[in-house]
C-alpha cells in the first residue's frame, strides 16, 4: 500500500510542478502552455468550463504515468537519490518529445478552441521542460522513498 501510495504522491507533485511551471510560461508571455485549460477545453469545447474538467485529466494523467516513470527507473541499477533524479529528467526528456510532437501535429490543428490551434516551437519548448520538470520530481520522490518495481 505504501508504494501506490508514494507513487501516487510523486505524480501529484510532480504535475504540480510541471503545471506551475506551465502557468509561469503561459503568464510571462512566452508561450501559451496553459495545459489545463487546454485539456479541459478539449473535452468541454469550452475554455469558459474548462478548468475543472482539465484539472483532474491533468493530474489523473499524471498519477498514471508516474506509475509508468517507476517501471522505467526500476529497470535501472540506481544507488542514489541523485541517479533517480537523473533517469527521471530524461525520461521527461523522452516522453517531452513525445508529448510536444503529438500536440504539434495532431491536437493543435483539431483543437476545438481557436486560441489553442497553434504550437509551435515556443508551445513545443515549454512542454519539453514542463515534462522535464515532472520527471525531476517523480525521480525524486521515488528515488528518497527507495520504490522499486522490480
């Protein structure tokens, strides 16, 4: 139980994380990588009702894939809260890339909401470093907490 448990927690924080630093892009000007609005806006064809709904597929989101970050850093031989950090940046690094080309390529052009139909290489940028923010804190709290699948 204690494992579900701290693996849960590594994907609230770590989406926490990645959602602040999304927010701080998004508000500074940069990009428009307000995540969570775009999310929820995919399901409500809204941005007025979107928050709610982009909130939790957000977070749900995250708690899944940390279960999925775990599996990755279990396959690994690491000795140190440090390595854990490591491997887990540069899983965000992968899973960045994957998440910014799919979002470029397929859900910016059919995105119901005007203001979330263009992302280029700033909306793209911002998403690589938000998951790489995410992967630091799951490989963090996993790393400290000494949680291994395998």
């Amino acid at each position: 139980m204690k494992l579900i448990l701290v693996i849960i927690l590594s994907g609230i924080l770590g989406t926490s994380g990645m959602s602040l630093v999304m927010w701080l892009i998004t508000r500074s000007g940069l990009a428009n990588a307000d995540m969570i609005w775009a999310i929820g806006s995919i399901y409500t064809r809204s941005y007025s009702n979107a928050l709610l709904p982009g909130f939790i597929m957000h977070f749900a989101a995250g708690i899944i894939y940390a279960f999925l970050y775990v599996v990755i850093l279990s396959l690994f031989s690491l000795g140190s809260v440090g390595a854990y950090i490591g491997v887990g940046a540069m899983t965000g690094v992968f899973h960045g890339l994957v998440v910014s080309f799919l979002l470029a390529v397929l859900v910016a052009e059919h995105h119901p909401i005007e203001q979330f139909q263009k992302a280029g290489s700033e909306v793209a940028a911002a998403h690589l470093f938000g998951h790489i923010i995410y992967g630091l804190i799951v490989g963090a709290v996993i790393g400290i907490a000494g949680i291994r699948f395998l």
